[in-house]
C-alpha cells in the first residue's frame, strides 16, 4: 500500500513580476517515480526547488511527510557520504585534489544523496558532465529507489525508470500516468488536436467572412429606382429594395454574431528555422589550424599528458572523448590559454564555452549579454536569439534570474555573434531540453569554423562530431569519424 511523501496545494511564485509556477495539487506517494520535462525556462528546477524546501512560495503550502534528498544543478550538494558510496562513484581518491572536474563533483554531489536513509530523491539534472559510466552507475542506483522526482533531458532514461511525467508549461504543471514513450505520443496527439481544432476555427471563420462580403455586396449593387419610373412605380421599387436591403443586412448581422460566438483558437507556435550567415568568422586558411608534438601537463603529482601529440584540421568538428577527471577539460583549457607546447595558427580566433558560465554577466540583461561582445548588429543578435529559442520578453530577462538550458543558450548567442572562427565547447548540451539540443545540434553542423568540443551525450557526439579525440593513458588517440562505441 501506497503513502504520501510529499503534499503542494495552492502554489504560486513569481519572480519579479513573471509568474513562474500556479498550480492547485501536486502529491507525491511511495511508488511514484516522476520525470519532470518542459521547455528551459518553463519553471521545471523552479518547482524542484519549491518542493525541496530551498525555495518558498509567495503563497500556497507544502508539507513532508518524510526526508529528501536533493541532487541540485548547481552547488555542492548536502550531508555527508559513507565510505561505500565514495568507491562506488570512483572519487575517494580525488578528495585532495584541488582541480576537479565537473563529472567529478556531480559524482560527488550523487554520492551525498545516496548516503542518506531518506524515503524521496529529488533530482536536477544529475547526469550532466558524467561519462557513460557514471550514467549507467546513476540510473542503477535510481532504479533502486522507490520514491522520486526527476528532471532530465536524457530520454532514455526517463523512459528506463519513470512511471510518471509531469509536464510544467506556462505556469501550470500536468500529470501522465506513464512513461516518457507514453508522454510523447499523448502530447504530440494533443497538439496535432490543436492544429485541428486551429484550422477548423480559421476556415469557419474565413467562411463566415466570405458570407458577409458577399451580402455586402450585393447590397451595394442594389440600383436606384430609373428616373423614366412613374412615381408609384419608383414607391414600389424603393420598398423592395428596401426590404431586400434588410433581409441582407439581418443575415449579415445574424452570421456576425456566429462570428463572434466562435470559439477562439490561437495558431499553435512552430519552430522558427533560421539560416545563420557565418560569413564574418573568417576562418584562417591553414590546413591545420591547432597541433602538437609532445604535450605534457600535471596537476602537482598527478600526471594528465605525457608527451602527448594531436592536430585539428581546419573546419573539422572534433569530440574529445574519456571517462571523468582524465583531462578532456583540461586539454579545452589549456589550448585556449596558448599552452606553449601547443601551436595555433595566428589568425586563429577561439571562442569558449565554459561549463561555469563564466562569460555571463549575471547583472545584465540577455540582450545586453549579447551585445557587449558582438560583431554583430541587434537585429542579427535577436534572429540568433530566436534561432536558440529565446525569443520576445526573453531577451529582457535578467541574466541572473535565466534556468541552466537559458544559460547555455546565452552563452551560445554570445559565442555566435563574436568574431570567433574556432569555438570550444565544454559539455553544450548539459541543462538544455530536447528542441533546444536539435537546434545547437544543427546550428553546430552549420558552423563554418573549426569546432572541438566535449560532450558524454552520445546521440548529440554521433550527429555532430566527424572526428574524435580519445585520451587514453596519458595519451591523445585520433580517430577519424565520430561514432561513440
């Protein structure tokens, strides 16, 4: 028999003025294993945070009815960890080291949350940075928990272990009972309904248009009695017109009226499609535009490369590949800080994206995050913006305020609109939901200039990358073609 964890009745929140959650009821049992999903900036951490408690409604209660824990998308996580975890996640022996990777702190904040004894998990996010075996570690530790409450871009995982979604959109939150595969066709029936229901409205209403246009008309063509009429004559000619005009303008009213009775229904919104001109990246003509012979790099007395040796040909897009905490993001920094042991063409003009949004001027607005580093004019900025799906009122949001999917694509917008002809991207897809990573993914492949990137989702690596880089015992191994095995 099932019990309540966790109770949310009459919830509101705003940030600023902007609604962002309303919602009546929200209960969650023993048994329920919830995927949350939603558009980025939809309020999908936002509602996370209202139930965990780290964050108060304006109005509206929440109450527990046993302990949680919470995998947060950003920080370092709560409590303590147990010995057992610690070799479980692979960290115990990283503990002193001073430059963690991103997998490994997520790995640390997963392994705080598996310690506890609490009934509930929530989970933001958890799998952003982890290699696939960190994934698959995570999702077998999950299965093992009754109770929880998720929010992942990853498909195959909340089609692996959820029997709920809750979709937050607009405000409002809706529950399938179902897996993902479920929530996908419910809703891609629903909107197919709406497109229905759409052009049904249209065509009645453009009938409807047509109908009084057309007595209109006819009431218009209506002649004059001729002046040869006899006076009677012309009397009875007015009166029939006259009556006729009437009957023409009551059928007129009468279909005005059905006009305005109709049920309005608003064009449902399509993805927009934007051919970017990359014209201005100015891409050097080299060959080869990054190389070297015999790369060497230690954090104290831990060794990352050891005479390693790598090129990248000019317009390629390149994945560097391996497990946690081996130097995939060391090896983005170090080219994009001029390591001397690296050479880069001069013309070479790198553009990075950091997993800590460190480019983001969290004081600024969206557009004026943008601007402050563009080539570009606003207009092509905004068509950028629009391009990632951040599109109207979005631009003038604080910057501070954005979810983790509307800071990568802020991060992206200003990357696009530089002058860079050689971008470097640190896990791009982490926090986005699924649209925003078709659209990075096609935007990538468009890309004229010269990308090398890392990422551990597999699909987004298989569509873009056409060469890869795998770090392997200190060493870095080129492999042509960009297939994850």
């Amino acid at each position: 028999m099932s019990f309540l964890l966790l109770e949310a009745s009459n919830i509101v929140k705003y940030f600023s003025d902007r609604k962002i959650i309303d919602f009546k009821t929200f209960r969650i049992y023993s048994g329920d294993r919830i995927g949350v999903v939603g558009s980025n900036g939809s309020g999908k951490t936002t509602f996370l945070n209202l139930l965990s408690g780290e964050l108060l409604p304006d109005s509206g209660t929440i109450n527990h009815h046993c302990g949680i824990s919470y995998i947060q998308q950003f920080g370092a996580g709560q409590g303590e960890v147990d010995e057992r975890q610690w070799k479980e996640f692979g960290v115990a022996n990283q503990l002193e080291t001073a430059k963690m990777s991103g997998g490994e702190q997520t790995r640390i904040k997963i392994a705080k949350a598996f310690s506890s004894e609490n009934l509930l998990i929530l989970a933001d996010e958890p799998t952003s940075n982890l290699d696939l075996n960190g994934v698959e570690l995570f999702c077998q530790k999950l299965s093992q928990v009754e109770s929880f409450i998720l929010i992942s871009h990853d498909r195959s995982i909340l089609d692996r272990l959820c029997n709920k979604i809750v979709e937050v959109k607009d405000g409002a939150i809706r529950i399938y009972e179902g897996g993902y595969g479920f929530y996908k066709e419910q809703s891609e029936l629903e909107e197919q309904q709406k497109w229905a229901e759409y052009e049904q409205y249209s065509h009645e209403k453009q009938r409807l248009r047509e109908s009084v246009s057309e007595r209109q008309s006819k009431e218009k063509s209506m002649r004059k009695a001729p002046k040869r009429m006899g006076n009677s004559e012309a009397r009875l000619h007015k009166g029939k017109t006259s009556e006729k005009k009437k009957k023409l303008d009551s059928a007129a009213s009468r279909i005005k009226g059905r006009m305005e009775q109709l049920e309005v229904k608003e064009k449902p919104r399509k993805t927009e499609k934007i051919s970017l001109d990359f014209s201005l990246t100015h891409p050097p003509e080299n060959k080869i535009v990054i190389r070297t012979e015999s790369l060497s790099f230690s954090y104290g007395d831990r060794i990352i490369f050891d005479r390693a040796s790598f090129e990248i040909p000019n317009g390629t897009k390149t994945a560097i590949c391996g497990e946690n905490g081996i130097g995939k993001t060391t090896l983005l920094s170090l080219i994009a800080q001029g390591q001397n042991d690296i050479y880069t063409v001069p013309k070479a003009k790198i553009g990075y994206f950091y997993q800590g949004f460190e480019n983001i001027d969290f004081d600024k607005t969206v557009l004026q995050n943008v601007m402050s580093e563009s080539v570009q004019n606003e207009a092509t900025a905004r068509t950028i913006l629009a391009r990632l799906l951040m599109k109207r009122d979005d631009v003038y949001k604080p910057a501070g305020i954005l979810s983790g999917g509307e800071r990568i694509k802020l991060s992206f917008a200003k990357l696009f609109v530089s002058d860079a002809n050689i971008l470097m991207l640190d896990e791009p897809t982490n926090y986005l939901d699924m649209p925003s990573i078709e659209v990075l993914q096609n935007m990538i492949c468009e890309y004229e200039g010269t990308v090398i990137f890392v990422s551990h989702d597999r699909e987004f690596v298989d569509s873009v990358a056409n060469r890869m880089i795998l770090i392997q015992n200190r060493k870095l191994v080129t492999v042509d073609g960009g297939k994850l095995i």
